[in-house]
C-alpha cells in the first residue's frame, strides 16, 4: 500500500461494496484470442438466433460458416497475419463477417466511419497501412475519390442480407439517407483486384487457416480516434484487451443477464468502439441474439424493442433525449427490460430524471472510451447515481490526479481522471509522442491520462465535469461547458444546447451558448431571457455572454455535441 493517503484511498477501491454480491472485484481474464471467444460461442449456441437484420434471421452456425468461408477467401487473396484490413461498411451481418473473417485470416482491422469524406478515409488508410479494403457499394465514391491504390477492393451491397421482400426497399432507403451516393456500375468487379462479397463467400470453402496469437501483443483493430485534437490517431487495441472488456463487461450484471438467452438491440455504429466491443463483440460472445439496423429510426427502434422482445439496450444521451419526449416511446414497457445502458457522452442529469418519471425505468450509465476500450466504469445494477458516471469495473482502478503533475488529488476534488486496468491499449500506431502523454507511471504503475475533468465521491461514484480542452477560463475562473449545459437544458423551452469559450482579449474567453429552443417557442424566447435564466442558477461568471438561436447543434456520429466544431467557426 503506498503512502501517499490520497492514493491509498483510491486504491482501496471504496465502490467494491456496491457491487452485485456475486460479483467479484477481480475477475480471472482468460488467455484468449477474440478469434477463439468466437469460435467458442459458434460452438455452444449454433442453432440459436445470433443475428436479425430487418426480419431475416441467422443463426450462429450459418454465421459461423460465412466467417469462415470469407477468412479462407481473404488467405487465398494474400492477406496473412499482421496485414491491415479497412472495412467501410454500415451496420450489416456483412460488418460481422468481415470483421471475424479478418482476424481468422491473421489480419488487423481499422474500420471507417461511414460519413467519413474522402481526406478523412484517405488519412485512416494511408497511415494505417491497409492494402485491401470491404466496402458498402454506396459507399464506394467516398473511397475512389481517395485516390487510394490498394491491392484489393471487396464490395457489398446491403440487400444481400435482406429478406426477399426487403431487397428492394433496403436499397432506396439508403438512398435517401445517403443521397449523394450511387451503386458503382457491374462493369467494375471486371477490374482486376476487385471482387464481390457474395462470390467470394459462395466460392470458397469454410476452411480458414490456422493462425497463431499472441493476445497481448497482436492487434485486433485500429481504432481511431475522433480527431477532436488534429489528425485522428490509431489506438492499438489488442486480442487482450478486447478479451478483458468481454469478461469485465459480462461480470458486471451478475446474474442479472444469462448467457444465450438475452436479445439486444444494435443501432449503434460497429466502426465506433462502444458499437464494436460492447455491443457487437460483448453480444456475440455470450450467445444473444443481434437485432441490427443501419440508421437508427425511432420507430423502428421502438417496433424491435416489443417485436423481439429485446432484453438489454445500449443507446446514447441523446437518443434517451429524443425519446423521452417521442410520442410513442409509451408503447413500449421499459421496466421490462434488464439493463437501459448510456455511454459515448455524457447523460444529462435532467435527461435521467425525465426518462425514469415517464418511464419507471433506471437508465445505468457508464463512461469509457477507445483508449479503454470502451469500457471502464459503470452504474451498479439498481444503483445509479444520476449525475455520476458510476464505479470502476472490476480489475480496474480509477483516480484522479493533478492534470500537471502525478499528484493523487484528495476525495471531492476536481482534476483529471486516470484508469488503470486490462482494458488499457498498448499506445497509438506510430505516434509515439502522443503514447508517451498519454501514459503516466506512478511507483512502477502505468496509468493512462484520460482527458476528462472528474472527481470521485465518499462512496466511489465518479462524477464527469468536462474534457481538460472544453473547459472555459473566464478571467482566470474555471467554467465547465457541462454545467452550463445542464442549466440550459433544464429550461422547459431549450431543446438541446452546445456551449463553448470563445476568445476575448480582456477575459480570456468567453461563455458562449448555442441554443435550439423547442419549435413553439421560437421567436418567442429571447437571448436575455436565457442568460437571466442561467444566472438563477450560475455563478456570474459561468453565465454565457453570448446567446445565438438555432435550429440545431452539430453532432459528433456517436450524437456528441461537437463543441470542436462549434470553436472551428468562431475561430
């Protein structure tokens, strides 16, 4: 136990009480590959249902033999261990194959936003080294307009997994959410070096090639991260470290959820780490079943809730926010589903209060992100804390420390919040300067600095303020855009709201306030309203100066505030 008080009560882990009795403190991770996780949940569950996709099912067996039938064609293609694989997909039974395919094939992954421009896909390919890539056919002139030479070009188009009736349909309504995009002519799979989907998985058998692994070393996926601080950077995440956010993850809710016998509900983006770990691995992995959608619509959300019967569901704050005041978010029964989870953002507080009176369900909120990833703390089961992000999970241990310096900050205060645990990648691909800031070593200990403003409780419930980089100085004074933006969303005619500094010679920065009043309200509610409402509630100083009406904010893809955005324009 180290000396330093201030440590020691972190490292006491004062949360382990809040833990479901059959959850222990430290779980036993298994030396797994993610290729042998799943090959050991095809074996146990092959007739159930792994996989919906707009009403067609698939089983984990027929799931099985795709997987192995596009690895044998990827090793046939030249791919061997250690070569990078893109994927430029939306949510599909193709993403899952691809991915699986991939790394049975020996190969790292680096999957693409789909509303990635073409510098932004070009950036993600050209530094992440990736000679061959999986691409939705829609998607196709985003990648050609890259001007990216790789060896090979495997297309796919969203109606291959469709039930008959839906092939059509599926088509033209991906047109209307991408509606620059087109279906590349047939005439080029007669390119060398391109190939379809469906003939490379109807033409080779389900004979994948043996590859050996070393869990701590071998990558599973770049990830990369938003960019929200220059170019995105690759964040190494190995077989041991998805291995671990598996078994934390599965830990967690004790005997709450049961292997093979929990339907979830997969909207969110499997390019995106919290779509890739918890949802599509950690589901996969334990046997549920997948019901999955490219572009998450309201109501159809809510039809596969009671359609399927769905068990767990893992969203965002801001599409809690929406449905808290959607006309038809009653048709569902909320309480009768075990886990309402929110991750990616940061939850109102106002938004849980709201959602659990119209509902009667907890959400449980949880906090990490791909340096982590995905995982790190959670809610207890029944325990939420709203305002708080929950407690560390198992096998791992949060703090906060002095964001200059490797001081331990006292219980209640503010500073920068540090994890340490299994689920922490190795560093970023070929960067390692930014490694370097990222880690920190504390008595032969390495931590990783996460770049949020946090602080911890008596009770070890953590409690998120804002990224070190969104954080306001007003005069010398901290503002925390977090806090003002709960102020602003608890007023009855705001809608959702951004805050941010802008630069002022005489203050340093100022409060800004980017608002999207409720359409009964507009031209209605005035600047001065807004900022008279903030000061009932704020500090002088904390109040915005700066008030400007919208019709709404911009988004990250995960439904962030994208306050990087919002600094852009005034600079």
């Amino acid at each position: 136990m180290t000396a330093d008080p201030n440590k020691a009560k972190y490292e006491s882990r004062p949360w382990l009480k809040f833990y479901l009795k059959e959850v222990p403190p430290d779980v036993e991770i298994p030396q797994k590959s993610a290729v042998e996780t799943f090959d050991e949940a095809t074996d146990k569950w092959k007739d159930r249902t792994a996989v919906i996709f707009y009403g067609k099912k698939m089983s984990y067996r027929e799931l099985r033999d795709h997987v192995d039938r596009f690895a044998t064609a990827l090793h046939d293609l030249g791919v061997k261990k250690g070569d990078r694989v893109a994927l430029l997909l939306l949510n599909s039974p193709q993403f899952i194959i691809a991915y699986f395919g991939a790394l049975k094939a020996g190969a790292t992954l680096t999957a693409i936003s789909p509303v990635y421009v073409s510098p932004e896909i070009k950036h993600q390919l050209e530094d992440s080294g990736a000679r061959i890539i999986v691409c939705q056919d829609i998607l196709y002139d985003n990648f050609e307009r890259t001007g990216a030479n790789l060896d090979k070009v495997i297309l796919t188009g969203i109606s291959e997994y469709l039930p008959g009736m839906k092939k059509f349909l599926g088509s033209s309504v991906l047109r209307a959410v991408y509606q620059k995009m087109a279906v590349p002519p047939a005439e080029l799979l007669a390119r060398e070096g391109f190939y379809q989907f469906q003939d490379l998985i109807k033409n080779y058998p389900p004979n994948p090639p043996e590859v050996e692994f070393n869990i701590k070393d071998d990558l599973v996926t770049l990830q990369y991260t938003g960019g929200t601080t220059g170019l995105p950077k690759g964040a190494m995440i190995t077989h041991y470290n998805l291995t671990s956010a598996r078994y934390l993850g599965a830990e967690v809710w004790g005997d709450v959820v049961q292997e093979g016998k929990e339907t979830v509900l997969a909207y969110l983006p499997f390019y995106h780490i919290y779509g890739q770990a918890v949802v599509m691995l950690g589901s996969l992995s334990q046997g549920y079943t997948l019901v999955i959608f490219t572009t998450p619509d309201l109501d159809d959300i809510l039809n596969a809730i009671e359609s399927y019967k769905a068990t767990i569901f893992y969203s965002v704050p801001s599409l809690y926010e929406y449905l808290r005041d959607y006309h038809r978010t009653d048709r569902v029964n909320w309480k009768r589903i075990k886990v309402l989870v929110s991750g990616a953002d940061a939850l109102l507080e106002d938004t849980a209060t709201g959602w659990e009176k119209r509902t009667g369900a907890k959400i449980h909120e949880g906090w990490g992100m791909t340096e982590t990833t995905s995982i790190g703390m959670i809610s207890p089961y029944g325990r939420p804390k709203y305002g708080s992000f929950g407690i560390p999970m198992p096998n791992t241990v949060g703090a906060i420390l002095d964001p200059e310096s490797k001081k331990f900050f006292p219980v209640g205060e503010i500073g920068e919040l540090a994890i340490k645990g299994p689920e922490v990648i190795k560093g970023y691909w070929n960067n390692p300067d930014e490694t370097k800031k990222m880690f920190v070593e504390i008595d032969g200990e390495t931590w990783v600095r996460t770049g949020d403003l946090a602080r911890m409780d008596e009770e070890g419930y953590f409690y998120f303020y804002d990224r070190k980089r969104d954080m306001i100085k007003y005069k010398g004074l901290a503002v925390f855009a977090r806090e003002v933006e709960e102020v602003l969303a608890a007023h009855p005619q705001v809608k959702e709201a951004g805050v941010v500094g802008v630069p002022d010679p005489d203050v340093g920065e100022k409060v800004k306030a980017i608002v999207v009043l409720e359409t009964e309200a507009r031209g209605k509610v005035s600047e001065e309203e807004i900022m008279k409402y903030c000061a009932e509630s704020l500090a002088h100083y904390k109040c915005p100066k700066i008030v400007e009406f919208r019709g709404e904010v911009p988004k990250t893809d995960v439904g962030k505030v994208s306050r990087r955005e919002l600094r852009e324009e005034d600079l």
